[in-house]
C-alpha cells in the first residue's frame, strides 16, 4: 500500500513518502512450548522505550544491487533472523506487560522514500525531528508509550541512492548488547543468503528462562524536574591519538595509580568534569553532582553469560561529587576505576535487587540536587553497529535518535565509535544554558575535533 506519509519542511520542501508497510514474519513457525517468553525485572524497568539506531549506507555500485534488490534481501534474511530470535516477531500483550506472546505475528517492516540526500540526514541534530520520520511509527526513545511491538524497521530510500536502515527495538526486551548481536546475525545471514551458511556468524541468541512474576518496582522512581530552558543535543568527536595523549597525562598526574584506564573511561571523566564545570558557571556555585555511568555486566556473572544473550543486562554505576575539589580528571577517573571493580553476580535476581536500592536512593530525597545534576551515560564503543555489512558494504555511520523529552530533566552523554573506529562520537545532552558554555571550554576542545 502506498500513501504519502508526511511532508516535512527540512530545510528546503523535501517530500518523505511511506511506500509499503508490512510484518515479517519467521520463517518456521516457533514451536508450542516457546510460545511465552517471560521478561525479567531488569527488562520491566525500561518499558515503554525503544533504542532507536540508525544505520546509513552509501549508494555503492559496486555490489551491483538495486534499491530494490537490497529490501527484498533484507526482509528475506530477517524472516529467516527470526526463527532464532522468535520472541523479537511476537507481542506484548500490552504496554506494560511482562511477557511476550510469542504469536509469530511478526515484526513491522516499513519502506519510504526521501527526495533529500543521505548526507544530509547523517550531520543532522540528534533531536531534529526529521530524524523521527526515518524510523517505522516514530519509535524513537519513550515518544511511543502505547507500541506492543518488540521490534520495528525501516528502509529509507534517498534520492542520492543511498539507503537509512532505522531499527527501534524495545528495552523491554533487550539492551545495546542484544541489539548488537541480533543485527550481526542478520546481517550475516543476509551477506551469506541463508542461516546453514557455513559462514554465518554463530551468534544464537541465548535466552534466559525466567518465571512469570509480578513486578516489584520500588515505589520511589528517579525524581523529574521541569524545565526553565529547553534540553539541546550536540555531537562533538574526539580522535583516539587525543584520547591518548589525555590518558597519558592523567597517568602522569597520578603517578600511575589508575590501573590503565580505557580511552572511554578517560573520556567519560573529562565530559563529566566539564558538565558540572559548566554548571556550576551557569549558576555561580557548586552543587552536588552525580555520574551514572551504565556497563554491560554479561561478563560479571558465575558463570559468565554469552555476549549473545537476550535481555537487559546492565547496571548503573554512580559516582558522587559533593565538592568542586572532587571534579578533577585524576579524580573523576580514579573514583570510576574503583567502580568499575566490584563483585561478579551469582543470578539476574542480584542485579534487579542493586538495581531496585539504587532507584529507591534516587527517589526518596537523599540525594542533594540528584535531579538537576544527574548525568547520565551509555556507552555504545565496541559494539559492531559499524561493522554490519548485509551483502553492500559496511555503513558509512551510524547514529541514534534522541528524542528529548520535554517535561523532564535528563542531562547525558551517549558514546559510539567514529565509522572509521579511530575516534569516539559524543551525543551530548544538557540545558541550552549549560551547553552553551560546555562547548565552549578550553580543555575540552583541547581534546576534540
């Protein structure tokens, strides 16, 4: 079915067209005894939110495929994707349900046409909203509350020839890691036409059996602030040699006792820093601050979990500052580090109790200014969003977008990994006010592109 979907002004009048929507569906039909599969507190806690990445490739003659080869290879690879990834073609049974109905109704595919060209989509804001229109029904962030569908796609075709595959899976379901792995199997499966390929990556989803519960969130949830001023997004990009030569000096000024930082923890200490720098500018004083810096523990577990397993998997570390002294790099860095090192976990049960305390300290008013200066960050660095090669090269970047929300505070920083993997992209997010002058300091630009 074609209809004209929305025509948007980006610019100049450029015409963004909706020409078939349609579900893929598994292959095989899932069997009996798989037809409920259970979601996990951990997965409960982020209902009603998608992470919506969004991958662009170039118009690449070489592979001699049309537009319209690639979508038909596309959908036929993800039919044959899901016949592992079964419960990704269910249903919530509701906005806030917790299981999937595991029906085989499939996942909702959506092809449109764009008159303007790829390059002006890549270099766009993150919450530009002609971003939101590349992705099937706008599944962007926490903008759907009222979506059952665990997955969703859409190919955009530019007019330069080039293609935007926007995907938004639920993290209910899954968190970055599980995204990662169910786009790499896909995408082998579609360079190699078909799953027995001897070639095809051996990345089987492993699904954890969890039993059907009723959730016990704390009551207390994260506190919200409206705001004064709008949230605004930048990109800024830091090349690893910076990196570096950052992590060389914080080593020096410690006297090496910061057991060998990685280049993301270094970054994340230097933004960090300079967010409440900025802060503390804009309102003339220091005020206690907060990093939650969030880390895929499937490797933190006895025994450890595959990197190929379903779900949500991550806990949020968090770092407090009550003292302008305390935002040193050397310290920032330091006091991550530490974090950094706790204990393994014995089952999911442990994460979800850390987890639970940790909303309930948010929420009761024990933290001086936690809702205001809170920064929240993911890091998306080693993931293979850059490798994903389904049959016409890799993609010439990769992005997620950030819809900003309106009524609540939620200062942040999101990290991903340059196209070229010789840098770390920033998404960053912080009251116009403070932005303003974040992008303005000295040290950071030091280190930035």
């Amino acid at each position: 079915m074609t209809m004209i979907w929305k025509l948007l002004r980006l610019g100049r009048r450029q015409l963004h067209t909706i020409i078939s929507r349609e579900t893929i569906k598994p292959s095989s039909p899932t069997p009996s005894h798989l037809h409920t599969y259970n979601l996990s507190e951990m997965d409960l806690i982020n209902q009603n939110s998608y992470t919506p990445l969004l991958l662009f490739y170039p118009n690449n003659r070489n592979f001699g495929l049309t537009s319209e080869q690639k979508a038909t290879i596309l959908k036929k690879s993800l039919s044959h994707s899901l016949t592992q990834y079964y419960p990704f073609a269910g249903r919530f049974t509701a906005p806030a349900s917790t299981y999937v109905e595991c029906n085989d109704e499939g996942v909702l595919f959506l092809e449109a046409r764009n008159d303007g060209k790829l390059d002006t989509f890549q270099h766009k804001s993150l919450d530009d909203e002609s971003l939101e229109q590349l992705f099937a029904d706008e599944l962007v962030f926490s903008k759907s509350t009222s979506s059952t569908n665990p997955v969703a796609v859409q190919l955009n075709h530019f007019s330069c020839g080039g293609l935007g595959l926007a995907v938004s899976l639920s993290r209910t379901i899954g968190d970055g890691c599980t995204l990662g792995s169910f786009l790499s199997y896909w995408a082998s499966v579609a360079r190699y036409g078909s799953t027995a390929h001897k070639k095809v990556l051996p990345l089987k989803p492993h699904f954890i059996l969890h039993p059907r519960i009723h959730p016990t969130h704390p009551e207390a949830k994260a506190p919200t602030m409206k705001l004064s001023n709008s949230l605004v997004s930048k990109i800024f990009v830091f090349p690893n040699s910076k990196l570096s030569d950052l992590k060389n000096k914080v080593a020096f000024a410690t006297s090496g006792s910061i057991n060998n930082p990685t280049l993301v923890e270094i970054l994340t200490s230097l933004l960090y820093k300079t967010a409440v720098g900025a802060a503390t500018t804009k309102s003339g004083c220091f005020k206690p601050s907060y990093l939650f810096f969030m880390v895929n523990v499937r490797d933190k577990f006895v025994p450890k979990l595959p990197k190929s397993t379903v779900g949500t998997c991550v806990k949020a570390l968090m770092i407090e500052t009550h003292d302008i002294s305390e935002t040193s790099l050397s310290k920032v860095a330091g006091d991550l580090r530490k974090k950094l090192q706790f204990e393994e976990m014995q089952n999911v049960q442990q994460l979800v109790e850390y987890t639970k305390g940790l909303m309930g300290k948010l929420g009761n008013g024990e933290l001086e200014n936690v809702g205001k200066g809170s920064y929240w960050c993911s890091s998306f660095c080693g993931f293979p969003f850059n490798k994903l090669d389904f049959g016409w090269g890799k993609p010439m970047g990769t992005t997620l977008a950030i819809r900003l929300p309106k009524s609540e505070y939620r200062n942040g920083f999101v990290l991903m990994d340059t196209a070229d993997g010789d840098g770390i992209k920033v998404m960053m997010v912080l009251e116009k006010e403070c932005m303003d002058i974040f992008e303005n300091d000295k040290e950071m630009l030091s280190y930035c592109l």
